[in-house]
C-alpha cells in the first residue's frame, strides 16, 4: 500500500461515506443548514437531489451525526420492495419484529414508538435515501406517515434523498398531495475548481498528510477536467493516481501519472466497436503531453482501428469499382472515345459519320449483317475483313451487344444485280468460321 509511501495513517480517498470526510461545498453547506434547520423546525417532509456520487449518502450521516441524541433516526436505503416490506425494513431499524404482523398491525406498532418518543420529547427521523427508486404506491404510504401528529407538531421528520428521478417522480400530477408536503427541497450541485482543490487537500488532512502539495497544479487542472466535479470521480483518480505514483517512486503526483489513470480508466477500448470511421471523443485538455509514454497510446488504439477498417473498406471498393469499369469497357463500344458511365442506349441504331468511317451504335435484336445491310448495302466477307481491321478489340461477328459501337467502311453502295445470293452466301460462310 501507499500509505506509508505518502504518509498517511489511512486511506484518503476510500469509497465508503465517513462523515469525517465530507467536504462542505457551497452547496453541500446550503443543503446540510437547511436539512437541519427544517428537522428542528419539525417542517415535516424534506427532500435532497443529487446526481450519482456528489456524496449526498455523506451528507446524510453527518446530519444524523449532527441531532445526535436530541432524535431517534432510521436510515433505510433498501428501497427496491413493495409496500409490506418497506414497513418490515422501517420496523425492523426501530428493533419491532414485524414478520408475523398485517400492514394494519404495523401502523399501530409505529403509532405507539412515535407516541413513547413523544412523551420522551424526542423526535423521530426517517431518512430514505435512493428514494427514486421507491413505487409511487410506496411513496404515497410514506405521504400517509405524516398524519401521525398531535395538535402542535409532526411525529416524525422524513428526508426523502435520491437522484434527479425523484425530482420528476415529485413533479407528476398523481403525487401532488406529496410535493405540496416537501417544505425543504436542497440541491448538490458539482464542484468548481477552486473546490476541487480544496477537496482534495481536506481528505488529505483527515488521512494524516503533513507537507507540501501532493498532488501538482497540471495534476489538479486534469483531475478537475475529467471528474467534471463529480467526488467519487475525484476519489477514483486520485486514489489509482497515488497507486501509480507508489509504484513510480514519485513523491508528487504530476500530469502525466493522472494521465496514465485516465487511459486505465478509460472505457471506450472495452466496448464493442462502433460504425467504421467514427472518432473517439476528444481530449478536453487541449495542453500537450510533456512526456510521451507508450501506455496512453491504449486510449486511443479503438481510434487507429477503426481507421483502419474504414481504409480497408475504401480499398475493396475501389476494386469492386475497377472490376465493374473493366468489364462495362468490354461491353462498351470500342471507340476511342468510349461511351459515358451510366449513359442510356439509344431508342433506335444510329450512324455517326467521319470522312473514312461511319460509327454505328447497336440496337435491340441488330446483327452486324442488318447492320451492314442497312447502312452499307452489302455484307460479304471481304466487309467483315475490314470491319475487323477498323475494330481492333472485336473478336467475333456473331456476338455484339446492345449499345455498342461498331465502325464501318464508308464506301459507295455495290450494283443491286452484282449483290443477290452471293453476298448472303459469302457472308453465311464467313460467319460460320468463328464459332
């Protein structure tokens, strides 16, 4: 352990609620004066907010602490039951063994300690923290517990303490007659800077540190950016800070030890990976690292491979790309000026004419005989032979494909009577020799 290291007597930044280490905030004084001030003015119902881990539990034991033996008190925090076991557990705290009892027999033994505590001129207090969790028919019982008064003064005092869930809880319309109840409504609210420090050095004390600074400005600066003021954050840091540093040899904590924490605590590398190419989020210290280690780099390693799965996403696709260009190149015509990607075929053949050639798109159900016929008059083998020298990439006459670009000799028309059967002839054999 670190303690002897730092020398401390015992653990500054524990997770359990010692009052002794509570640190009064601004807020966390205006919420502990009013609590108690609305106990002893027997205001009847009181309520406390906070997020998770602003030490409202703390809070509460130090006011318990405070009415010492001016009241008896019941701190319930099993708050996840019905409303049979609420009773048991609120009896139970006052040594009532209420097993065997109905919740009508129940009323009567609470009715009778609040009268002895009465006559004893003691008041009772029944704090609930995590009360956010309790069902609204729970919540409308503990309403009822009020009732227990005489002409001059409520029975028992109840503090209700939970999470901002207990504040929308109180504000829906079928609790209203509990909401008018709460006289008190104190709030946590997260610590400043200034606070943060003063924090840290207060839990340091309690724990027995003697000497200069532990804990360096840079160090306080990051601490004070990554707890977002938040206690249990800090005493997360701070203790895995002083763990490192023992094991460092470092006398003072600096940034770079709280940054090393940071990257250990840091959750986003043990999540599932997200949609390819999102970022992590960014450091909010924009300061730069005086000392680079290897060990951060673990922060940001979900970075690099969701990079790396989106360059390896733009490669395939490139290559599905190349391939699919390739193969339109195939069908496309073979002109040195190819067709554009996408560009609808014509509705009917058409003839582009040069001063040597004429360039002829291919039509639905053209062979290169109607072709030839159609614009040359003719179609024998010695035409297929120059058809072939104009198109160097077409291989075979019988196979041409919709859209595709055809060069033709221009050349006069034969004489009708010298075509006939022989060009139909010459054209079938010659045809029959590419298979």
């Amino acid at each position: 352990m670190f303690l002897d290291f730092y020398n401390l007597r015992e653990q500054p930044f524990g997770v359990t609620p010692d009052p002794r280490y509570l640190y009064l905030s601004a807020t966390h004084r205006e919420a502990l004066a009013s609590l108690y001030y609305g106990i002893e003015a027997g205001r009847g119902f009181m309520a406390l907010i906070a997020k998770p881990g602003m030490g409202k539990t703390t809070l509460l034991f130090q006011l318990l602490e405070r009415l010492g033996a001016s009241a008896r008190t019941i701190f319930l925090f099993q708050t996840q039951c019905d409303l049979r076991e609420f009773f048991r557990y609120l009896l139970a705290d006052l040594g009532i063994d209420a097993r065997a009892l109905d919740l009508v027999e129940m009323h009567e033994q609470l009715n009778q300690v609040l009268i002895r505590e009465a006559r004893a001129n003691r008041r009772l207090v029944l704090v609930i923290d995590e009360a956010q969790n309790l069902d609204n028919t729970v919540l409308e019982s503990v309403r009822l517990l009020s009732d227990f008064e005489t002409p001059s003064a409520k029975l028992m005092q109840i503090v209700l303490a939970g999470q901002p869930q207990l504040a929308e809880k109180l504000a829906r319309p079928d609790l209203a007659q509990l909401r008018q109840r709460v006289s008190i409504l104190a709030r946590l609210e997260p610590l400043s800077a200034e606070e943060i420090d003063g924090y840290i050095d207060h839990r340091l004390q309690v724990a027995g540190h003697q000497g200069g600074a532990l804990f360096k400005p840079e160090a306080r600066a990051l601490i004070a950016a990554r707890s977002e003021g938040i206690p249990r954050n800090i005493n997360n840091l701070c203790f895995n800070a002083l763990s490192i540093g023992y094991a460092l040899k470092k006398k003072t904590i600096d940034r770079s030890v709280i940054q090393e924490v940071v990257a250990d605590l840091e959750l986003d590398p043990l999540r599932p990976e997200g949609p390819a190419g999102s970022d992590p989020a960014p450091d909010p210290d924009p300061e730069p690292e005086p000392e680079p280690k290897a060990k951060p780099v673990r922060a940001a390693s979900g970075g690099w491979v969701l990079r790396a799965a989106a360059i390896a996403l733009l490669i395939a696709l490139a290559g599905v790309i190349a391939m699919t260009l390739s193969f339109r190149k195939q069908l496309s015509a073979l002109d040195d000026a190819p067709a554009k990607a996408g560009e609808a075929a014509p509705a009917a053949p058409s003839a582009v004419a040069s001063s040597q050639t004429i360039t002829v798109v291919v039509g639905p159900n053209d062979t290169l005989e109607q072709i030839s016929q159609r614009n040359l008059g003719r179609f024998d083998s010695a035409l297929v032979e120059e058809i072939l020298k104009l198109n160097p990439g077409f291989r075979d006459p019988n196979r041409i494909v919709v859209g595709q670009r055809i060069r033709l000799p221009r050349g006069s028309r034969p004489d009708p009577a010298n075509r006939g059967n022989q060009a139909s002839s010459e054209a079938g054999a010659t045809l029959r020799s590419f298979p």
